[in-house]
C-alpha cells in the first residue's frame, strides 16, 4: 500500500564501519522539497525496525528514514531504515505492503532487499535532479536518492530527502565500498554459513527431492567414469586426468572424456601448441557424437588435424563399412559477439524496466518494433537453429559434429546442452538439466564470475550468456509444454540463484578457481579445499511449498497418461524435439523481464493463472484416480503440486487460498493494488472437483 510521509524530527543513523577516507561532514540539516509536504506518520507505539542478519552477516551501516519510491516521479513511497551489510542493502518498514504467502518466500533474501551481487548499475540523483551513474573509486556529489538497477531486470527507487548530507555520505560510501567488490576473497559467500533453521512439516520429503535432482560436481575421476557407464561410451571413449593439477590449462577440468583413439601423449602435445583439447558433450544412441573444439592458431594446423583424425575414427560406421564424414562448424560466423550480446540485454532492460508509467505507456506504442530493435528475439532465434541443425545432423544424418568458438566457453556451452535437450528425453528432467549445468557449464569452464560480473573489474565482459541459453529453454517449455518437468518458476529461480554470489557453482570462471579462489592465500598439506554452499542445495533457498512451484503439471499429465491410468488425452511421445526459430515464433520471456514491472501485473491472470488451472487439472485427475485406488485397495497418489489437494507440507489446499491472490508476476513479486481486484483463488475454485472432498466445508475468508 502507498503511505505519505512528511519530514519530522532529526533523523539518526549508525556507522558500524570506519572509512579511513572519509572525512566527517558537519553540515545542517538540508531542507526536505516542497514536493514532499505531505502528512507524518506515527510509529511512536511500534516496534523497532530491525534486519534479520544472517550467519557471517553484519551490519555495516544503517540510516533511518530512508524513502522507498515506487518510481522515478512518484511522490508516494514507505519511510523506513535502510540497512547496508556486507551482503546487501535491506529496507525494513512498518508500512507493510501485501506480499506473497509465507511459503512463496526465500529463506534469507526479503522482498525489500537488494543483494549487492545482483546490482547491475547505481545511479545517483543530484540536487538538481541531474542522474549520473555511480562508479567505484569516484567521488560523488550530494545525493537526493539513488536508483539501483538488478540483474534480474528491476529498478529499486529510495529518496534521501528527509536525511542530513552526512548520513547520505556515509551511506554512500558504504554502498560504494560492498556494491563493486574487486576482491574475491572478500565476497559474503566466503564468510557465509547456511543454516537449516527450524524443522517444520516437509522438511524431509523436501531434502529427500532436492538430494535427487542433485548432479554429481564432475570435479574428480569418479564422477566422469559413472558419466561414461550411463552413457555407456566405454568402448570408444575414456576419461583422462592428463590435466590433473591443472598442469595443462586452467580453464580445463582436471578429468574429461576423449577419444580411446587419443592416448595423453598426444593430449599434451596438443595443448603445447596451443590446441584447445576436443571436450566431449554427448554420444547419441545412433553413435554419433557432440564434441567442442577451439579454432586453432596457424602453428596448430597440423595437430589440429591429427586431433580430428581421431575423432573421426570414433564415429560409428554404416551400413557399407565407410564412416560418414564429421561435420565441423565455426560458431563466429553465426553468433553475436559478447559486445552485441551485451547491446541487446541493456536494450531489453531500457524497453522492459520504464522508470515512470507515462514511459510504459510511450514504450507500449511502439513495443514490438523496439523489441525487433533489441536483437535479443533473433539472438535466441539463432541458437534454437543451429541446434537443431546439429541435433538432426547426428539424429538424421548420422554425422558427428565438431562445434569451435574463439576465447571463452559461452555458445558452445549453450549449444551442446540445447542439442542434448533436443535429443535426450532424460535431459528434459529436473535433475538431467541441473547435470547439464554443472557438466557443459560449470565443469567446462563457462567463466561465470565474468559473464555475470561478480567481481568489479571494467565491467567489458559481463554480458549474460547463462541467461540467453535460459530463455533458450523457456522457448522450448513453451513450444513443448508437455514435455519438460520443470517449469518457468524453476529457470527464474535458478538465474536468481546466479546472481545471488553465494553457491560455488556461479562464483568462478573455471574449476581450478574453484580449488584456489583468486586472492586466498595458499594452502597447506592438511588444509582442505574451501567449501560453499551449492546452488543445487535448494532446500537452502526455499521451503518444501516453493519447490512443488518447480513441477510442470503437464509433465505430470503426461506421466499419469503413461502410466495407462486413463485416456483422457491423445498420447504423444515426441523422442526428438523440433523447436520452431521463425523469429515471429519466439516469446517475450514475460515472467522473466516484466515480473518487477507493477503496471504489467495481471491479478488472476497470466502464466501462473495458467500454472494454478493446469494444477487444478492434474488434481482433479488425481483425485478420481485416488477414489478408484481406494476402491481397489490400493495406495492413494499425491501430484506433488503446489496447488494440490493433500498438500503432504502442511493442511488441505484451501488453507493456502484463505490468503491468496495471484497475479501475473506469482510467485515473485505478488504484491498487488487491492483495488484491482477483489478475487481470491476460492472464487476460481467453487466448481472444482478438488474441493469436493474433506475440504470443501473450509472457509476460504477473503
């Protein structure tokens, strides 16, 4: 809810942290604009506005009534504390403002906060109401307020009109000092100690999920040579630990596949002359294989080819006794550069983040041009292309592929795990995908702590890759509804993962970093490689409740339809996928780019209204099946689904609804205008066979 606020008594503040830099201003206090006269508010009989810190967390400096704006030219807002830890910025308030429900909630980070690995740009407001970016290291001028820009496309508003100009300036400065990090030994990630926090109900059955979708680190000889068995591979391909110590190359794994063909000798000799060694990425059932190659240097040409030679020995032969030739393709001449790609984000954030409603409303006449303008549609076009070319060439065409990209991994990590999603059902699960991430992503050494600008350095290379092969996938979901078991709340989750700085997978530009963080002194013999929590540990993040919302009910649909259990629908089990790249085909990611935009809120609409009426589907089936069951005898089934009528994590389905609206932006950022709409979810669920059970006497209060 909007609240007024008025200037009132002198605000106060406490500075936790010296800056030896920072000279003490003594100044008056500065008069509060004609704008802002509007009533007080009396919080006199309230309790005090306090952070919840978190284990390693501290405080380093707070300031009282700080004006959270709901936009650039609003008026309206909430006075509260801002707090600045060394993790992130935290605004607590009275005026509390209708959130999501508990559940929906993440364990350590509130609606209110800002990480300051999320922050993407900080731009500060002058007196004169001049807006110039914020750099590290530069001194600023007297801030009215500031305007931070996150990574997961928002803009967060607060206004320092009510505070003196020394509170602003130790404020600034402290925001300057954690919000560009140039150290990575320094980082909260480092000093943080997750806590389990009190056992509630589902906790176990929580653990006992996430444990199953957990990926092996492919970090040691063992989990390589199970990826071989279940690949079952062994015959042409073996792991290697030729690069054990990273003696080889940084950037490699220290254990990978190769060819049985390639014995270590050649290995070596191959990155002496500075060959990037073939990195295998998948076998089809057919033989033919997925590899990742680097562009040679001049000097490398002769050892380039005896490494394809011996590629090509390892591809299957046909039916005559010849080996079909192995398709070798350069990804720079199809592919954007990290400059272009990084053009295109900043656009869509310009066209998607409108800083006023009027701006909204200019962009709204000329969205679809100003989305084509972007290039980020065509950019995920491409790579939705190219790997269905590469998926029916070794699908259809029987021919191996070789893919090469210049410098870092980036494409080749996108199109190794799209083709693998293409063609292996098994990838299209929550637990295939996530070991896709770690093995071509993470193991491969997709520099993450770059691309995702982690560490301040000169801000060229933070371009989000990760992020297009995100929307990638979404693309797919869409496109096959059916056909994957995660949902869209999952892959938002997990970018919101990368941009938290916290979990050992998204901290690093490589494996061999992960062994020795840039900076860390060095260890002793009996010293341990240093542990941080992992993005996989979901449990860490959410609750039981929050991550039945990572379950595609129509994946669900598909496995009852499997089971034989009815007939309902026409069984389609679609192997290989065909995704469509026409450029006019491709969706705006809404949930992702718009979910922090108020004026495209949606209450009862949207994907999640979708997402609550596929749960509504998938219940109701269950529950005939579970009547059936209990005539027969047999065990009763529960979907697993957030909306669901037995909820196995606490009470019946409509001791959620009691409380809960859903919008467009659910679960994220649920907050809505209770002038919009009126409507729960018990109005929507007043025909539904869920509630005819033993919940439908339940009063759902509104």
């Amino acid at each position: 809810m909007s609240v007024k606020m008025a200037k009132q008594g002198k605000p106060t503040s406490k500075f936790y942290l010296d800056f030896p830099q920072q000279k003490a201003e003594e100044e008056s206090e500065t008069e509060a604009d004609e704008s802002f006269s509007l009533e007080s508010m009396n919080h006199a009989n309230e309790a005090p506005l306090n952070v919840v810190l978190l284990e390693g967390e501290r405080t380093v400096y707070k300031a009282e009534k700080i004006i959270k704006l709901h936009n650039d030219t609003s008026k309206a807002g909430m006075t509260g504390n801002l707090y600045c830890t060394n993790f992130r910025l935290s605004f607590v308030t009275h005026s509390i403002e209708e959130d999501s429900d508990e559940c929906c909630r993440h364990k350590f980070i509130g609606s209110d906060d800002v990480v300051f690995s999320n922050i993407s740009a900080i731009y500060q407001v002058s007196n004169d109401k001049t807006i110039k970016k914020l750099a590290p290291n530069k001194k600023f001028a007297n801030a009215k307020g500031i305007h931070i820009h996150t990574k997961d496309v928002g803009i967060r508003y607060f206004s320092f009109e009510l505070i003196e100009k020394k509170v602003t300036s130790h404020l600034m400065n402290a925001i300057q000092k954690f919000a560009f990090q140039q150290r990575h030994d320094l980082l909260f990630a480092h000093v943080f100690s997750p806590s389990a926090g009190p056992a509630v109900n589902g906790d176990n059955e929580c653990k006992v999920m996430v444990d199953e979708w957990r990926p092996p680190t492919y970090s040691t000889r063992y989990d390589w040579d199970k990826e071989l068995l279940r690949c079952k591979i062994q015959s042409k391909w073996r792991v290697t630990s030729v690069n054990s110590g990273f003696t080889i190359s940084p950037l490699l794994p220290e254990h990978f596949i190769v060819p049985c063909t390639l014995d270590d000798e050649m290995l070596k000799h191959a990155a002496q002359h500075a060959c990037k060694l073939p990195l295998w990425c998948y076998t089809h059932d057919n033989g033919c294989f997925l590899v990742s190659l680097l562009s040679p240097t001049p000097e490398s040409v002769h050892t380039e080819k005896e490494l394809l030679q011996s590629l090509t020995q390892t591809q299957p032969s046909s039916k005559g006794g010849t080996r079909p030739s192995m398709l070798e393709f350069d990804l720079k001449k199809r592919i954007p550069s990290m400059y272009d790609l990084k053009a295109s984000f900043n656009k869509m954030f310009s066209i998607c983040s409108p800083e006023t409603v009027s701006e909204f409303h200019s962009n709204d006449n000329s969205i679809y041009s100003q989305m084509d303008s972007s290039q980020w549609l065509r950019y995920v076009a491409e790579c939705l292309k190219l790997s269905d070319e590469f998926a029916m060439s070794i699908d259809r065409d029987s021919h191996s592929v070789a893919i090469r990209e210049e410098g870092h991994a980036d494409f080749t990590c996108i199109i190794s795990s799209l083709v693998q999603m293409l063609l292996n059902e098994s990838c299209r699960t929550i637990k295939g995908f996530q070991n896709i991430v770690q093995r071509c992503w993470v193991a491969a050494g997709h520099p993450f702590c770059e691309r995702l600008g982690i560490i301040y350095t000169s801000n060229k290379n933070v371009t989000p890759v990760f992020l297009l092969f995100l929307d990638c996938v979404y693309q797919l979901t869409v496109q096959f509804p059916s056909m994957f078991e995660f949902s869209e709340i999952y892959l938002i989750s997990l970018w919101d993962s990368c941009v938290t700085g916290l979990f050992n997978e998204f901290l690093y530009n490589c494996q061999s970093e992960r062994f020795a963080p840039p900076h860390s002194p060095p260890r002793g013999p009996s010293q341990s490689v240093p542990t941080l929590p992992s993005a996989w540990s979901w449990d860490l993040q959410f609750g039981a409740d929050f991550l039945s919302l990572f379950r595609n009910p129509l994946f669900e649909l598909r496995l009852l339809q499997q089971a034989g259990s009815f007939q309902a629908i026409q069984q389609t089990r679609q192997k290989v996928l065909r995704p469509n790249f026409s450029p006019s085909q491709i969706d705006v990611w809404i949930g992702f780019f718009y979910r922090n935009s108020s004026s495209m809120q949606i209450v009862n609409g949207g994907k999640p209204a979708e997402y609550f009426q596929q749960c509504l589907l998938v219940e109701e089936i269950t529950e005939l099946q579970n009547k059936i069951a209990k005539l027969k005898q047999g065990r009763a089934r529960t979907s697993g689904l957030y909306f669901n009528a037995h909820n196995p994590t606490g009470g019946a389905m409509a001791s959620k609804l009691k409380s809960s609206y859903i919008t467009s932006t659910f679960p994220f950022n649920n907050r809505i205008n209770r002038n919009l709409s009126d409507i729960s979810l018990c109005t929507l669920l007043d025909k539904s066979l869920v509630l005819s059970g033993d919940v439908e006497d339940e009063e759902c209060i509104v």
